[in-house]
C-alpha cells in the first residue's frame, strides 16, 4: 500500500507524531504490517517500541521491550557530566542500569578520553546496550558486565558514576499508559521508589575516586530524600539540575 494510505490509518489509530515515525522509518510497508501497527498504537505502545529505534543526544538508539525507551528529561544528567569534563584528561565512568547504553554511550561520544564499564542486571537489556555499543564503534572504549547495584565490585575505582535507576513507587497511579509496555525492574523499587538509590549510595562509595561524582537521574518530589540517603551514606551533595519544564531530575554528589 501507499505511504499516504499507511498514514491515514495510523494516523487513525494513534496520532499524526505516531503516524509521521513509523512511515518515514518505512518507505515501503505492506497493508497487514500497517494493521498490526495500527493495533499496537490502539493497545497505547510507545512509537519507539514498535519501530525499536528512539533518538537521544543526537544519535539513534536501537531499544526494545527489554529496556526503557531512551528520554527527553535524561539527556540533562547527560548535559550535567558534560559541563564538569572541560579538560581532556582521561576519565573512566561506571553506568550502573545501562539499559539501553544510551547514557554511557552518548557521553563516551561527547567526551574526550573518556572510557568505561556499563552494568545491568537484566541480561536481555545488557543485549540491547551491546547492540548500541557496537552500532556506534564502542566496544573499545565500554565494557558491559552483569551486575547488580547492590553487589557490583570493582578493583578499579572510577572518575565518574551515573545512574538512571529504578524509582517508581509500586502502585503510582500516575503512571502514563505507555509505562505497561517497559520491563517493570527498570521502573519500579520498593521503599517508595528509593530503594535503588539506597543500593547504589552504599556500595558506590567504595567505587569512586577522591573527587569524583556521582550524577543520579530522580522522579519527581525525590530530591530531599534522595540527599538525605547520600549524605547518611557519607557523600556531599553538589547540586541539582531542573529538566525542561523546571523540574528537579538530577543529583549530583562526591565523596
């Protein structure tokens, strides 16, 4: 079928963004492809879900149901490690629930010497990552490992430490629709949503180096507790930055 047939009904089914995506990611697509799209968009699937591709930083991203959709409001954790690297000096990063590997990556393609490890506890997401990694020519520069927050050990200690963790509370009813359509471990933590915070302030202590940082992604209203849980921890807080819509959405602390 055409390409304005294809529109109309995706259009139909979702919205003219929706619709807009997928036919220009297909230039040719048959009329029962067009349909199961058309379904999925009803069901309320993310476009990136169903054509397994969402832009971040600049640079496309392969994701799929194993992983979270790469966003808009994380590209600023991204921003905020960038405007500390000024200077070309080697640096080494750990990016703990790598998911899709867009945050490690998109900073490994932004800064200068910079190399590093992504772990995740997910195997299927950690196939993802390596799928990005290899797509934009990484693999010497990040080395993915299965871990997780709480039990990842390293005998080397890192410049650099982000995370983008889980920090849903179980039972938000404010979740958007889309979310059904994510692996649940990488939205959800128990203890209001804090607990994967608690898990990454206690061990990543024992990896960072003397003046490193660690940049934290939060949801929103977490800010004060997320400081209180670092700074019990032992580490000092440095600042926030606000997203776009001037909401606080990431941390940033040393040791």
């Amino acid at each position: 079928m055409n390409i304005n047939q294809a529109f109309s009904i995706l259009q139909s089914a979702g919205d003219i963004r929706a619709a807009r995506i997928i036919t220009e990611k297909h230039k040719k697509i048959s009329f029962l492809r067009v349909k199961y799209y058309a379904h999925l968009l009803k069901r309320g699937m993310p476009v990136a879900k169903i054509i397994h591709s969402k832009w971040f930083y600049g640079m496309e991203f392969y994701t799929n149901r194993h992983t979270l959709d790469p966003r808009p409001d994380t590209e600023i954790l991204v921003e905020s490690v960038i405007k500390d690297c000024e200077t070309n000096e080697e640096r080494r990063i750990l990016d703990m629930g790598t998911g899709t590997g867009c945050i490690i990556c998109a900073l490994v393609k932004n800064i200068p010497n910079l190399t590093g490890v992504a772990i995740d506890k997910s195997k299927s997401a950690l196939k993802v990552a390596n799928k990005n990694i290899k797509k934009f020519e990484l693999s010497n520069q990040i080395q993915i490992k299965r871990d997780t927050f709480e039990h990842f050990e390293s005998d080397e200690k890192f410049d650099i430490i982000v995370s983008n963790p889980p920090y849903i509370k179980h039972g938000d009813l404010h979740v958007n629709r889309g979310a059904m359509f994510d692996p649940k471990i990488a939205l959800y933590a128990n203890n209001d949503g804090l607990s994967a915070y608690e898990q990454i302030a206690k061990n990543a202590v024992n990896l960072i180096k003397p003046n490193g940082k660690i940049y934290l992604e939060i949801g929103v209203g977490q800010a004060n507790a997320v400081i209180k849980i670092f700074n019990f921890f032992g580490w000092k807080f440095d600042r926030i930055e606000k997203d776009l819509s001037g909401i606080n959405r990431v941390l940033v602390f040393s040791i």
